[in-house]
C-alpha cells in the first residue's frame, strides 16, 4: 500500500504492507534508528514519538493509519542550526540517562507534552504519572523529572543559570 510521511519535514512516499508498524518503517526503511523497540506491546514507552504533534507509541501503530500524517522522531529534534533540542540539553545538565535505551522515548513524550500542555509541570503528581508511562531501568525519574522542568524553563525563556526542580517531590 502506498502512503506518504511527512517524517521530520521531509516529505516520503512508500510502499509499505498494510500490516508493517509505525516503528519499523522508521527504522528499516527510513534508517532512522534512535526510535528503539523494546516491549513491543505499548507499555515501554521506547518507541514513542510524535504523531501530528501527539506522544504515541509506534510499536502499536501501524504505518498505514499514518497515510498524509507528520511524524517528528529524536533525529528531528535539532533545530536548523544543528543545535540540541532544549529537551536534550537538559536531559544531558540532569544526568538523565544512563544506558540511553529510554531516552529518545522520553525526549519525545517530554516534547509533544511541553509543546502542547506546559501546565503539566505546574502540578507534581501529573508530570510523576506523565513520566511514569515510561520504563527506566537505570535512572530512576528524578533526573527525568528535573530534566523536563529545566526543558520547560528553557522553553519558557526563564534564565539560564536557574535549576528548575532540585528540590525533590
């Protein structure tokens, strides 16, 4: 079947098989290999990226069902400058990985929640259950959490040197 992708603001007409997942058509046919697989069933949160602006898990969303659609992985964080992402700056300032499986599903939940719902950080126990869709086994999440509070400061354009989020919740 063929569709087409707008994946990272480039435009990719493919033939893909009807039952082919988001995931694989990204990594096998499009090479871009950071959106990694690790459950496969939707409860990691390894694979997520953004669809039309919206965190999903791509391991549980067909490529079809993506026909005419924008997908933004980890490799279209940068900005046109090849700069980092805020979001990877920050990951990077908090110590927020340690093996790396994780995090580009982190960085894009993290980017679709900040672009689309800011307030998240404002309330402790929805940014905890907003991280806790995804699995770490390194980390723990508070370096996750104070990550995405230094992203969202950045974002916001508060100053540079302010540590958003060292006390501990």
């Amino acid at each position: 079947m063929n569709v087409e992708l707008t994946v990272n603001g480039q435009v990719h007409r493919l033939d893909v098989e009807p039952r082919r997942i988001l995931a694989d058509v990204l990594r096998d046919d499009l090479g871009l290999t950071a959106t990694h697989l690790g459950c496969e069933h939707g409860v990691c949160g390894a694979c997520t990226v953004l669809v039309d602006g919206a965190a999903v898990r791509s391991c549980l969303l067909l490529a079809v069902q993506c026909d005419g659609r924008s997908v933004r992985t980890v490799e279209g964080l940068e900005d046109a400058a090849g700069e980092p992402h805020p979001i990877q700056r920050a990951f990077s300032a908090e110590h927020a990985l340690q093996c790396g499986f994780c995090t580009p599903g982190f960085l894009m939940l993290a980017v679709g929640t900040l672009e689309s719902d800011r307030d998240v950080v404002e309330e402790p126990d929805r940014l905890r259950e907003l991280l806790s869709s995804n699995l770490c086994r390194c980390t723990g999440y508070e370096g996750i959490r104070r990550a995405v509070l230094r992203a969202n400061a950045e974002m916001s354009g508060a100053a540079e040197d302010s540590r958003p989020g060292d006390e501990v919740s």
